[in-house]
C-alpha cells in the first residue's frame, strides 16, 4: 500500500508560522494584550452596565429630526470629501501608472524625467495619507470654525492621498498589453485608458471608491469630536450628556448607512460586470 502523498510545503509553512508567532509575542507583550482581562468579573460587570446603558434607543421626534439633519450633513460631508479625494487622485494616480507612459515605449527604458515626475507624484501623496484626517480638521476648523466645510478638506486631503496611492497600484497591475497596443498605434493616453485599462480595472476601482466612501461616513464620527459637524458631532453632545440612548440610535444610523454603502458597491460592480 502506498504511502499518503505528503504536501511539499508543509515545513515551510509550518517554519514561516513558527517564525510569525515568534515575532507577534513580544509585540503583544509590549502592547500589553491581555484578552483574558476582557472575561473577569468586575469588567463583564462593568461592560455590561455601560451596554445597558444605550437601552433603549432615543426615538423622541425632536432628537429624530436632528439625527436626520445630522444624517443627511454627514452624508454631504463625505460625499463632498470623497468627490474631492477622486479629484485629486485621479490625476496623480494617473502619472504613477508607468503602462500609460509613452517613453518607455521601444526597446529603450523611459528618459528620467518619467521617474522623476513619478518619485514627486509619490512623495504629495505620501504627505497627503500621512498626516491624520484628525489633524487637518483641527487644522481647517480655525480657518472655517465649526461645520462640515473643515471636514469635507480634510476627508478630501487624507483620502485624495489613499485614493491615489490604491488608484495607481489598480492600474498597474493591470494586463498592460493592451494599452501598448494602443499607444504603438499611434492611440493617446486618455483613449489607452479608456479602452485598455479600464475595462479590466473599472470593478475593482469603484468598489475601493465605494468603500472609501463609506469609510468616510465612520471617519466624521472622530471628525465631529472636534467641531467638523455631521452625526459625529451629535455624538459628542450626547456621549458628554452621558445619554445612551441617544448613542444607541446614531450608531443604528451608522450601520444603516454602512449596509446601504455596501448593498449600493455590490449594485456598481454588477453593473460594470
């Protein structure tokens, strides 16, 4: 009877987890992980006081109207943000796309001023994710006071950044036979585009908007503890009013609008399918 066929990269496998597990305790260690404090009585106790304490949920007219207000300034705030996002990614996503580059056509390599414009195309979108959506709000909030003007910058900046960054990484990686096709035949960029990348990548680049978009909406939770309007700041007032209930409806708005975010990226993708 023969013997059971064994997998080849078992040990490997095996090595690499043992060398992961060996990296993550001391890091957990330092971060002071302890899940098990999470099962003691006193903090099931206390977790459970603090739960009970968004029983039931505020559904009192007057409040419903200003989370509704709120809703709907929200959802400005973040499609506003997000639409200036694509503005500024879209341009710079573009440039770090090296398959839309015309001087590396031929056996040659592109002329360095391709490199060169991509290196600073990376370097702005670096500065624009690095700095923290928090930090331009409180930044934008003393130019503009409260309101959703500061956070609509700020989510523009932050994101317009991240969009970038996926933006050019989507349209790289993408066959990019067809687009040289295009440009050897004499094709322009913005046609190559149209035709050559983004018929593969279309899915895929409105599923991440999508899911930006809907990052957005939760990132103006933390945006209205500083003043930037929207359900984040209705938030604030209620968590300092120590009003749970109050709490317990925003956070059911939120993830009504997260699942409308999700249901509205499957609808998209199928229509691009």
């Amino acid at each position: 009877m023969s013997a059971s066929p064994r997998d080849p990269a078992a040990l490997p496998r095996l090595g690499w987890t043992l060398a992961a597990l060996v990296l993550l305790w001391p890091l957990l260690q330092l971060a002071e992980f302890k899940p098990a404090a999470l099962f003691e009585a006193g903090n099931l106790n206390a977790m459970g006081h603090f739960v009970a304490g968004f029983l039931p949920p505020e559904t009192a007219p007057d409040f419903l109207a200003l989370l509704g207000k709120a809703t709907v300034e929200t959802l400005a705030m973040a499609t506003a943000g997000i639409a200036l996002a694509v503005l500024l990614a879209v341009p710079l996503g573009l440039i770090l796309t090296r398959s839309l580059s015309i001087a590396r056509l031929g056996p040659g390599r592109g002329g360095w001023q391709g490199t060169l414009i991509r290196a600073l195309a990376r370097g702005v979108l670096a500065v624009l994710r690095g700095v923290p959506e928090l930090v331009w709000a409180l930044l934008f909030v003393r130019v503009f006071g409260l309101g959703a003007a500061a956070g609509v910058l700020a989510l523009g900046i932050t994101y317009g950044g991240m969009l970038g960054k996926v933006y050019g990484e989507i349209l790289e990686s993408g066959d990019a036979r067809p687009v040289r096709t295009l440009l050897e035949a004499g094709s322009g960029r913005l046609a190559a585009l149209c035709y050559g990348l983004l018929p593969n990548a279309a899915r895929e680049l409105v599923s991440y908007t999508v899911y930006r978009w809907e990052c957005a909406v939760r990132a103006s939770v933390v945006m209205g503890f500083v003043g930037a309007g929207g359900l984040g700041q209705l938030m604030d007032q209620s968590m300092k009013m120590l009003n749970g209930g109050e709490a317990a409806s925003i956070l059911a708005t939120f993830l009504v609008l997260v699942l409308a975010a999700d249901a509205l990226s499957e609808l998209l993708r199928r229509r691009l399918a």
